[in-house]
C-alpha cells in the first residue's frame, strides 16, 4: 500500500479554440480527508452568494470519487454561467478525477479517503455568449484538471526547476522589461 496523499497542489492552463473564451485554468488541493485538505473541504462546504460549490459528479447519483469540491473563481452572476459550471464543467473534472484514478495517477486503494478541492475559472464572456462552444468547454477543462491532478501527485514543478527556470521563464501576463501583457 502507497503513502497517504497530505497535502499536494497543482494547477493547469489548457487554451480554447479560437474566439471561444474557454480556456480552463483549475488550481487544486488534494489530500487526505482527515488531514488539512480534508479541513479545507469541509470548511468549503457553506455556500457564500456569488459563489456556489459543487460536487464533481458524473451524472446524477454519481459522485467522483476521490470526492471534489468545485469552486468558482469568478462571481456567479447569471443562470447560464450556473449552466456551464454545472453542466461540460462539472462533467468534465469529474470525468478527469475518475479518469485519473483509472489510469493509477491517484492511487485507488487512497481514493475513498482523499479529497480535492478545485478552484475553477469560467471566463465571464463565455457564459454571456449563448453560442459558446460547450464541447470545447468540456475539452479544456478536462484536459487542465487531468494535467493538475498530474502535477500535483508528482510534486510538479519542483523546486529545482523553479530554481532552474527563475531568469527563463516569465508570466504570460506580465513582461518584466515592458510590464505589459505577454498576450
């Protein structure tokens, strides 16, 4: 039997097809329920206005497991950005924790007792356009969470490559010569 999961993090950007305004941008926290993340998930449980959490769930009556919690990282203002966190969202980080589990990145025998806590972006634009690409949605969000879960079980970036790349690697949003966006 592996170690017990504490406490790990990871985050993801994965980009939308052209003009769509879906990028998928997940930071998350997965541990052991019975340890600080799992202290953080229960403490996520209340419901703030503006800011509803939900369960990953696959379908209705299937909860993912590991158990995760989805919170938005924007205000929720309107009944399609609900649409959009609950409907490709909402399938899709639970289709890529499940996912994870079956192809051993978090380990099943650990999967009853950890949770993961997923702090989601929803670009506000997305969810004002009624044509916005929901598959492409789907896609992104799946493929950033699966590719957090990822980083965060393997300790992704380490502090060496932190290290390595302080003088190579810059924000996207930031250019430290101009302070302008990189985008």
């Amino acid at each position: 039997m592996s170690e017990p999961v504490w406490f790990r993090t990871g985050e993801a950007t994965v980009f939308a097809s052209d003009d769509q305004g879906t990028d998928a941008m997940p930071e998350i926290l997965i541990g052991s329920a019975r340890g600080p993340a799992g202290q953080a998930f229960a403490n996520l449980m209340g419901q703030t206005e503006g800011h509803t959490r939900m369960f990953a769930i696959r379908a209705t009556n299937q909860q993912v497991k590991p158990a995760t919690l989805m919170v938005p990282k924007v205000t929720i203002k309107s009944g399609s950005y609900v649409a959009l966190f609950g409907g490709p969202v909402q399938s899709a980080i639970a289709d890529a924790v499940l996912d994870s589990v079956i192809e051993g990145v978090i380990p099943k025998e650990h999967a009853e007792e950890l949770c993961i806590i997923a702090m989601i972006w929803i670009a506000p634009e997305a969810a004002a356009n009624p044509d916005v690409d929901r598959k492409d949605l789907y896609r992104t969000n799946y493929e950033a969470m699966k590719l957090a879960i990822k980083r965060a079980m393997a300790d992704s970036s380490s502090i060496d490559e932190l290290i390595a790349n302080r003088h190579r690697v810059h924000h996207e949003m930031y250019d430290p010569e101009t302070g302008e966006s990189l985008w």
